[in-house]
C-alpha cells in the first residue's frame, strides 16, 4: 500500500487513484483532511490476503467458511467504535463527508463504498448489499435501487404498505463484508452470512435511530430510510463496470437520520467504473460469485471441475475458465451447454487440468496448439445476457462463444503432444545402469533417478559405451533400452560395462 502524506483535493482523488495499481492510504482528502483508503480490493491477491488464503484457493476459502457457520454476535452502544461519535437532527451535515466525483460524466459527487444492511419487516429477513449514495443535500442522498435486488423486493412491498424501509449503510469495514453484500449465498440470513465469511463472531450493534442491527466495527454508518414517496428522482448517471456510463434513472431517496462514526473514522472508496476493470474491486468480488455459480451448476449436471477461474478484467460473469480431468475432456461442449443457459456467461473456455486456467499464457500456450477454429469454436445465440449488456439484443438475449481447449481424444499419441517440464530427479535408487534398462524403455530422466545420479554426465558417457559396442537401442520417442543381443548374436545383457555404473 502506499501512503500518500500530501493533501489532496477532492476534485483530484479519482485520477490520484487510478494513477496505480496499489491499494492508497490518503492521509489528508479535502479541505478537513480527512484520511481515505482506496483500491484495497483491487486485485485477487489482496482479496485473498483478507481471506488469509492464495489466489488459486480463494473461492475454496469462500466456500469453506460459508458452509462454516459463525454467530452475530450484538453488542451495547458502549462497546461500538462505530459509536465513538454520534451526529443527529441538525448536527447532520453530509457535506462534511467525502463524497467525490469519480468519472468525467457522473451527475454529480458519490460514496462508492457504502454496504446496506436492512430487515424485511415482513419475514424477518436480514439483507445486505452495496449501493452507491449520491450527495443531494446535507441530509439526503440518492441511492442507486434500479436493478432486481432483496433490498428493491423489500423496497416496493413497503411502498405498497405506505411505508418507510429502514436502512443503515455501513461505509469502512472488513472486505468479508463487501464480498457478503454481493454474494448470493444458500443461507436466508445475510448478517450470518457476513459472520462466515469473516471467518469468526462477528460484532453487531443496534442503531441509534433505527432498529437495524449494522458492523461495531465499522469505520462509519448512516443510519436512515427511504421515503414513502418512492421512485421520484433522477439519478446518474454513473460510470459502470461494463467501462461505460449508466444511463440516468429514477430512484428513491435515502434520508439520513443519524451518523456514526469511530473517533478516528478512516473513510474508503472502491474503484468502480474506469479504463482498468481488472482493478475494480465490484469485478473482483462477483468474479468469485462466477466461479461458485459456475462450479455449482456444472456439479449439478455431474460434471466436477478441476479448476474455475473468472479472469475478473472481462467484467463480472462476462467469462469463465473451466479445467476438466482429463477423463472429462468430452464434456467440454455439455459443461459450455450448461453455462450457457446462465445469464451472463458470454465467453466460456474449457480446457485440461494440465492447464492452468489462473494464467492469461498458459491459455495462451493452448489457444495456439490445441484450438482449431473448425472443431473447437461454439457459437450459441438466443441465449440470456446479463444487466446491461451494451452488446444484447432488445429482448435481453445475446449470442455466446465457447472456445474448446482440450486436448483430442487420442492425445499424447507420441512425445511431440506431451508438455515439456523441467526434470523431478528426485528419486534415491541404487540400481546399476544395466539394471535400469533391465526394467524397460527409460528415458534419460527415469535411469536418474533409478541410479540415484545427481549429475547425470556419468551415464551420458555410459550410455554412450553401450550404444558404440552395440547393446543399446532408442525407441521412436527416445527412450533407451537394452538390445536383447549384440551385433554378434552374444547376449548384450551379460557384457560388462563401465566399473562403476554397471557392477
């Protein structure tokens, strides 16, 4: 991470921002010198860094601790750093915060980091999510409720009702919790979802003036509602992760009836939007809903992956990687077939396990040697497009690729289809030279190991002496092997070879 001690304006802090690909502790933002992080979920090794896992294990952590049940725990108002500092009534004023403008073409400046914890006050069903709060004055904001969601189900039941929905927005706070408010998890209560996914109890505590229970150990909430007066506003547009501007909107208004804050409130913003997908933190964390979407729906057709792998700069559930065991290879098209059907899943690649799907050149290295365009190319149209597919057509649906990198079926028919590695001598044999061939075709690599050579030099001389007096042969890929007789008709087996490799 790097700190960046110098003040920076808040016209100045997307381009600051987007100036690097490291995660940014901002010391002094705007004219209160207020202290802002940026980009701490920008890439999958950060991400897996707060799973305490690797890149390639990640999803695996997910899964493992979502199906690792942990408890919400609440705790009084006393015990809250969130609740250090409480502003209410008049003592409100939004415009203290660091709302920024973040692209060339957005309305105006918004909150990117802010998670929405809620409760259905009709089936008791805790909700979280992540919505961006555009500033509309010192009390109010817009938030972004178009697309289908829980909150938006939540939203319209209480409109019909005449009612407020209660919401608070959680804004700084552990990157478990962002992950919770993209997830779809199997599980009906999100706030417990949350608790998995950290991996521990998670801390709880009651708003002031709400009854919604949010993170202790958040940096910052707003606690509030949206208005009975529902959809009444324009809003955006915004700059999406498709790389483009959303267009603009009607949406509610969030009405902000309380701040909390810690006493030393470290604000965050997430990269959203921008020249880099691969660095918005949304891609990043819906990449790994891909990759259990993915790896679920081809488990229920009886197809168990290797390996899934969402490359995150192709924006969220546009393309997927799948590794298939080797016995699998003929499923490759049935496994793109069932991805498919998805909404999303526009761009599906399947290879070998001998493939690493995490590496852009190991697909690479099998798009040039085991793709031809005739055999191995799917096109599927009429198919579902995802939200806002700039590419769909009117009635939602686009046209898929699947791209088969598997390898033929009869492969490796010889050496020149086997992938080269650097050698594994790591065998302790005592066996002689002689011995070793003794046991079949050897390649150089095996008779290493066999004798237990650390060098090898000594029998490239010996196989040498062997192959000038006749008593070795190599078969069409290489391998050596004992002549059953010599040139002569004597038994080669039963000739010395050279004190030391053969006694």
């Amino acid at each position: 991470m790097r700190r960046v001690d110098t003040p920076v304006d808040l016209a100045a802090l997307a381009q600051e921002i987007e100036s690097t690909p490291q995660a940014s502790w901002f010391e002094h933002v705007g004219p209160d010198g207020l202290e802002m992080v940026a980009g701490i979920c920008a890439s999958r090794r950060r991400l897996a860094m707060a799973f305490e896992t690797d890149e390639r294990s990640l999803t695996r952590s997910v899964v493992q601790r979502i199906t690792t049940p942990q408890p919400v725990v609440e705790v009084g108002s006393a015990e809250a750093p969130v609740h250090a500092q409480v502003l209410t009534g008049d003592a409100i004023d939004l415009a203290r915060l660091p709302f920024y403008l973040q692209h060339a073409l957005d309305a105006g400046p918004y909150i990117s980091a802010a998670i929405d914890f809620s409760i259905d006050r009709t089936s008791g069903k805790r909700n979280i999510g992540c919505r961006r709060l555009m500033l509309r004055d010192r009390t109010t904001c817009h938030t972004n409720l178009t697309n289908t969601s829980d909150l938006k189900t939540m939203y319209m039941a209480a409109l019909k009702r005449g009612e407020t929905l209660p919401v608070s927005f959680a804004i700084g706070s552990h990157p478990a919790d962002f992950l919770a408010g993209v997830l779809k998890a199997p599980m009906p209560d999100e706030f417990s979802l949350l608790a998995s996914l950290r991996g521990a109890p998670a801390p709880f505590v009651r708003c002031i003036t709400n009854d919604i229970l949010v993170p202790a150990d958040a940096e910052i909430v707003l606690e509030g509602y949206l208005g009975a007066e529902g959809y009444c506003e324009m809003d955006g547009p915004y700059g999406e992760f498709w790389g483009f501007y959303g267009p603009m909107h009607i949406d509610p208004v969030f009405h902000v009836t309380a701040i909390a804050t810690r006493a030393d409130a470290l604000h965050q913003t997430i990269v959203h939007g921008g020249h880099d997908s691969a660095r918005m933190e949304t891609n990043q964390a819906t990449a790994i809903l891909c990759e259990l979407v993915a790896g679920r729906t081809l488990r229920s057709a009886g197809i168990e992956p290797a390996a899934v792998f969402a490359p995150p700069g192709s924006t969220l559930f546009q393309s997927v990687r799948v590794a298939l065991k080797r016995a699998d290879r003929a499923r490759a098209r049935e496994a793109m077939d069932c991805l498919f059907k998805l909404p999303g899943f526009k761009h599906v690649v399947v290879t070998d396990d001998d493939v690493d799907v995490f590496d852009d050149h190991e697909i690479h290295w099998a798009t040039s040697t085991r793709f031809r365009a005739d055999r191995n190319l799917v096109v599927a149209a009429g198919m579902p497009g995802f939200y806002e597919d700039p590419m769909a057509d009117a009635d939602g649906t686009t046209v898929k690729l699947g791209v088969d990198l598997t390898a033929p079926a009869n492969w490796p028919r010889n050496i020149q289809q086997r992938r080269t590695s650097a050698p594994a001598i790591v065998g302790i044999g005592s066996a002689s030279l002689r011995e070793a061939l003794a046991q079949g075709p050897q390649f150089f690599a095996d008779l290493m190991r066999a004798t237990g050579s650390r060098d090898g030099r000594e029998l490239a001389l010996a196989l040498e002496e062997l192959r000038a007096a006749g008593r070795l042969d190599r078969l069409a890929d290489g391998q050596y092997t004992l002549r059953a007789t010599g040139p002569d008709g004597t038994d080669a087996g039963a000739a010395e070879t050279r004190e030391g490799v053969d006694s």
